[in-house]
C-alpha cells in the first residue's frame, strides 16, 4: 500500500475544542499506526474571519496534546492560484457559470418559488445565473461582484455514477442533492468544496479522516476529483462530541475550548489517553451527526 497521508483541516476562527483533538488525533494516529505523515493545513480563505492568534492557538494546542504535524503547515490563503487554475479547468468545460445573486435575491427568489427543494446544506439554489444569456453575463462581468457555481446537472451527468470508501464500505455519490453549489465565493477565489478537494489531491493525502458533519460534502468532492482528474482518497467520518446537553461542540455554542482546559490544569497526556480509550471527560458523549 502506498504510504499514508492524513491531514487535520481546521478554519482559524476560532480556538479548538475538544471536538477538534478528537478528530485531531484519530487522523494523528491513523498515520502514526501506518508510518505515515500527518500534514496541518489552515483553511483560511475566509480571508475576513480568519485571525492569526487562532492561527497561532491551533499550533499551540496540537503541540500540547502532542499531535505535532510533519512536513510544512499549509495556509490556504496562500494556494490561491491553485484554486484559481482549477476553476478555470471546470470553466473551460463549460461546467461552471457565474452568478450575481446577493443573498436577499435568493431568498426572495425561494420564497416566489412553488416549491424550494431543500439539500444536506439548506434550500437549493434556484439556478436564477444558470440561464443567463453569454453576453449578457458577460457584460455584468465587467461591472458586478460574482460568485461561481457549479452546474451540477451538467457536471454529473459529464461525470456518470460515481463511488467513494467511508471506513471499507462503498458509498454512491449523489453531489445533485446540494445543487448548483458555489466553486469561488464573491469575496474568495475558491469555495471551501474546491479547496479541499484540489488541495487533498495536491498533498496526496491518502485518508481523510474528519467529522460526520462532512460526510455528505463528499459527494461534491467526489464529483469535482472526477470532474478535475484528480485521485480519489478513502475517507473514515467519525462521529462528533456533543456535550451534557446533547448539542455538538460548536464554536458558535461556545464549547469550552483546549486553551481553556489547559488553563484549569488539565493533563494533556490524560485527555489524549482518555480520548483514544473513548473516555470522554465528563459532560461529553459523541453522538452520530
Ligand atoms: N475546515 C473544515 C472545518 O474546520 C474541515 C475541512 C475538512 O476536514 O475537510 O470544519
């Protein structure tokens, strides 16, 4: 077997929880059981969220749970051109069209709409840019901000019937279920889907182990590495801590983040050992989705 590459992919905005060294560490010791490298890579193309102290915090607490990364840490802020180069690929292919909506637009255009299909990520865009005549979109171009989607419809169809392994079992990808999804944001030259997927390819991760809330997202991944010729890794979605009210550690929820257990004294080899034996601290189960 070709050596094992895994990866742990936070966005820096905000500290980590204890929700992160879990997925931290299963991706740590999934290399380390394979003598295989464990890479970091930031996910900061949200450009106007991301903070270098978390930057800095994320470093911090994976050295002080002993999850120490190999090789350089990835900034995603800096692969631009990279993400630039795959859209324009998917664009040459006819696959993707720009789109002016704001977001008001899309609600409104949901609300007109007799019926609003809904997919793993909220309603589904209408496809309003998708119809645009050439010249007219082109035109806008020149003047208004634009995001780019992916014309889903089209791409699977160009696609055909697609697979991909989550823990040894085959799973069929249905990436139309999230519809017309956004390839490169108005304010970002990518979307968080084309990212991972060029930069999975890019740092030949083998074996993407990650949360159950991105289980679904694979389908788009899975489409977009057949769509750009890109390998397909096995990926291994684990199950997500919740805490004593049962609701999944969030950053928004203002989970207690690892600054904040290292600071009332926590032992980080004992968090870890418990963590690796499934012992949650008290207060914390995991949970499905
Ligand atoms: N950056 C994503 C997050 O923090 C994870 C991406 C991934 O593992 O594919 O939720």
């Amino acid at each position: 077997m070709k050596n094992i590459v895994t990866r742990f992919a936070p966005s820096p905005t905000g500290r980590l929880h204890l929700g992160h060294a879990f997925s931290a560490l299963l991706a740590h010791d999934y290399a380390r059981q394979h003598d295989g490298t464990f890479l970091l890579r930031i996910e900061d193309i949200d450009l106007g969220r991301k903070r270098p102290e978390f930057v800095d915090g994320i470093i911090e607490d994976l050295i002080w749970l002993g999850l120490e990364p190999d090789g350089e840490i990835v900034y995603q802020s800096e692969r631009f051109p990279l993400y630039r180069d795959a859209l324009s690929r998917l664009k040459d292919r006819g696959l993707a069209y720009p789109c002016f909506c704001t977001r008001s637009d899309i609600a409104q255009e949901i609300a007109a709409s007799a019926e609003a299909p809904h997919g793993p990520d909220g309603p589904l865009y209408p496809g309003t840019c998708r119809t645009l005549a050439p010249d007219q979109a082109a035109r806008r171009l020149e003047a208004e901000p634009h995001a780019w989607r992916l014309d889903v419809a089209r791409a699977a169809a160009m696609a055909g019937s697609l697979y991909w392994e989550d823990d040894h079992t085959e799973v069929q990808a249905e990436p139309e279920r999230f519809g017309d999804v956004v390839l490169a944001r108005k304010d970002a030259p990518t979307s968080y889907h084309l990212a991972v997927t060029v930069d999975d390819a890019d740092q030949g991760v083998t074996d993407v182990v990650r949360g159950r809330d991105l289980f679904a997202a694979t389908d788009i991944h899975r489409l977009l590495q057949a769509l750009l010729e890109l390998p397909t890794p096995r990926y291994r979605h684990h199950p997500l801590l919740t805490d004593a009210s049962g609701q999944r550690l969030a950053k928004r929820h203002g989970a207690r983040t690892l600054a904040d257990l290292r600071a009332s004294g926590a032992d980080p080899a004992e968090l870890v050992a418990n963590l690796r034996a499934g012992t949650l601290p008290a207060g914390y189960s995991a949970a499905e989705a």
